[in-house]
C-alpha cells in the first residue's frame, strides 16, 4: 500500500500503523510517521521508554554519511547526523531540552603495551575509514586536554565530534512529541497473539480487546523473538544485561565523555557521571549486582583518581537486544505483506534511533530509503562478519 493509500485511509479513519514496543525505537518511528499525518498506535507491555531506552549513556559518537561504508556505519552515521536538529525540533515542540550535547571523546590507551596499541591503531584505521574525525593523542597531549585523567595513562584517540544526550529526557520529548500530533500511546498492553489471514496481520489480541490496523512494526527490543515466535519466525534476539552507576561531583572535573574497550564515564554539565557497563548474558534479569558496580566503580577511579570523593547516587541495569551479528534486523518479516521489524539494536539504540526511524518510515510509506536495507533484512545469513557497535 502507497503513501497515497495510507494518508486517504487515515483520512477516514480506518487505518493505521501499529507498533509494538515503546522505547526509543518505537516512539521515534512513531513520531516520524505521524509527522507525515499518518495515524499510528503504540501499544507496550508496560510503561513507554522504561526498558532498555531509559537506562543507557545516551552516547552519540561521530559519523561521515558521505564517507561511511560498512551497512552499520552507514546507518550510524545517517542517524547521528539527525540528532542536532531532531532535538531542536523536539525542544521546540515540547519545551524539553533532551540533553544533546556535543562533548567530545576520547578513547583511552590504559597501558603501553603492545597489545593496547594495536587496539588503538585498529580503531583509528576503523573510524577514519568511516569518514569519523578523529586524532591521536600523546600522553602529554591526553592531560592537557584533560588534567584529571590519570597521570598513567600514555594516550588516546580523541573523537572531537561525539555527543551526548540524555536518555530519560529524550525519552519523555518523544512522548510529549508524539501525543502532540496525535499518537495513540497505550501502556501497559501486552500482545498476546497476532491475528492472521494469510500473508496478512489483521490485528493483534490485548487484554483489553483487539487492535486492527493497516502495518504492523514489532519494535520490542529485547522481547521481540517472543512476538515473532507468534507467527513462526526467530531471529535470535536475545537480552544482555548492562549495569550503570551514577556518580556526583560538583563541580565537574572533566567534560569529555571518557573511554576504554566496552567501558565509559560520560559526564553530565551538572555533575553527575555514568560509570558503564557490563555485558551479561543473564536472560531477563535486570537486578545489579555488587561485584558489578565495585568493578565499575574501580574501573572509574583507575581512570579519573578524583571521583574517589564523588557521591554515589544509584546503580541500576538494562536488558539490550542483541543480535547474532551485531546488526539490527529492519525491514518486512518474510512471509506477511504487512508486518515488519526493527528490534536488535545491542548497546546502540538511542544513537541508531532517528535513522532507524527515517528508514522505517520511508519502507512503510513506499518511499526509496537513505540506507540499504538488505544487510539488514530478517532472513540475512547470521554467519556473517560481526560488526561491533559503539558503547552506550
């Protein structure tokens, strides 16, 4: 069905889009969609944007959309460059300032040895060869730039371009967003059953009733194997725990967002700083543990010695959706003409979400997309190059 055909049906009233899950994904492919006055419905088995979208770093590293190559890095690059002017856009709209920032990087050399190195000089020859800016930092160069890392450390890699937003008020932008223009947010409404005739979803069952609409977008995160299991279809989604700390100190002692290998302390402006983050393979539980955040809090005191006096202010953990080759799945789930995913994002879901969206919103009105969307198709062969996302 054209844009044409949706636009005339939401018109009368008869149609619409109905996507399944309401973190970041699902609200920001809603909102781009009922920009373009098509009706669209999010239903989730609880709050809206409490999942996984809530409880990341909310880093948004740097990308080339002109230079980027790898499908992931075509996709990355496409999204973070629609950042600026998607929260402009939603501040204005709702009064919500979301937090973006554009903080800067630096990914930490923590030791001279050889191994190190090498790991550093990959990245570099990585992100260059994505178009990212970035430059190598000697130790001298490292302290200048930021005096309270610690004096061990010989280096870094320094990402000029990253950014930062932050995840909880990006979340409620998007939903004052969304309710603006229309969309019919439904909490706590778990899908049970996907009603089905033929090639064609016609509703899916809630407890309080059925939902027909025209598409159907399963964007459930970690929970999305679940749904597709309801027509027959597995794509080995599965959740992996990440438990962040939060730290404060005031006033602030550096501004760059600080990394190394899968670990980060991203600063806020008001003090506070994220610790993150582990990756456990724990099924769905999201309670932390203590040996966790004591690694964590080790972790941010070996690389900035002055948080020792900083207030520890919560631990918690997220479940995200990982995928069996790093990439999430976009695009029609074969075998219906009317339903489709975008779920598996990894540690990558508020800075994939805005391509995400616009790539969604262009497959489900018909339009041509900015990415290609094959490397991304649902029946892609898992056995494929694992391509790792960025930290968050």
């Amino acid at each position: 069905m054209c844009y044409k055909d949706l636009y005339n049906n939401f018109m009368s009233g008869e149609s619409d889009i109905l996507i399944i899950g309401g973190g970041v994904i699902g609200l920001t492919t809603a909102y781009f969609l009922a920009r373009e006055g098509i009706r669209v419905t999010v239903v989730d088995k609880g709050d809206l944007g409490q999942e996984s979208s809530w409880a990341g770093a909310g880093i948004l590293p740097g990308g080339n959309p002109k230079r980027a190559h790898t499908p992931l890095g075509q996709l990355r690059a496409r999204s973070v460059s629609l950042f600026p002017e998607l929260s402009a856009e939603l501040r204005e709209r709702t009064g919500i300032d979301n937090g973006y920032v554009c903080s800067g990087g630096l990914e930490l050399r923590r030791s001279a040895d050889a191994l190190e190195k090498q790991r550093l000089d990959s990245l570099v020859r990585e992100e260059r060869g994505e178009g990212t800016n970035c430059e190598v930092l000697d130790a001298r160069a490292l302290h200048e730039l930021e005096p309270a890392v610690a004096e061990s450390l010989p280096g870094a890699v320094y990402f000029p371009e990253m950014a930062q937003v932050r995840n909880p008020r990006h979340v409620k932008a998007l939903i004052a967003a969304c309710a603006q223009l229309g969309v019919r947010l439904l909490t706590e409404t778990p899908v049970y059953a996907l009603e089905q005739a033929g090639v064609r979803i016609q509703a899916v069952r809630t407890p309080a009733g059925s939902i027909r609409a025209e598409r159907f977008v399963i964007a459930a995160g970690s929970w999305s194997d679940m749904l597709l299991e309801l027509v027959g279809w597995r794509v080995h989604i599965r959740p992996i725990r990440g438990q962040i700390a939060l730290l404060n100190l005031v006033p602030p002692i550096f501004k760059r967002i600080l990394m190394a290998g899968s670990q980060y302390l991203v600063p806020r402006p008001d003090g506070r700083v994220l610790v993150g983050s582990t990756e456990e393979n724990v099924g769905f539980d999201k309670r932390t543990t203590a040996a966790a955040i004591q690694e964590l809090l080790g972790f941010a005191l070996q690389l900035v010695p002055g948080l020792a006096q900083a207030h520890v202010e919560r631990a918690w953990a997220g479940l995200r959706p990982g995928s069996p080759d790093g990439r999430p799945f976009l695009g029609p789930v074969p075998g219906f003409d009317n339903l489709f995913l975008a779920a598996g994002h990894f540690r990558s879901g508020i800075q994939l979400s805005p391509g995400t969206a616009l790539v969604m919103k262009q497959l489900l009105l018909g339009e041509l997309t900015d990415v290609p969307l094959d490397p991304f198709r649902l029946d892609r062969a898992t056995s494929t190059r694992h391509e790792t996302p960025f930290r968050s």
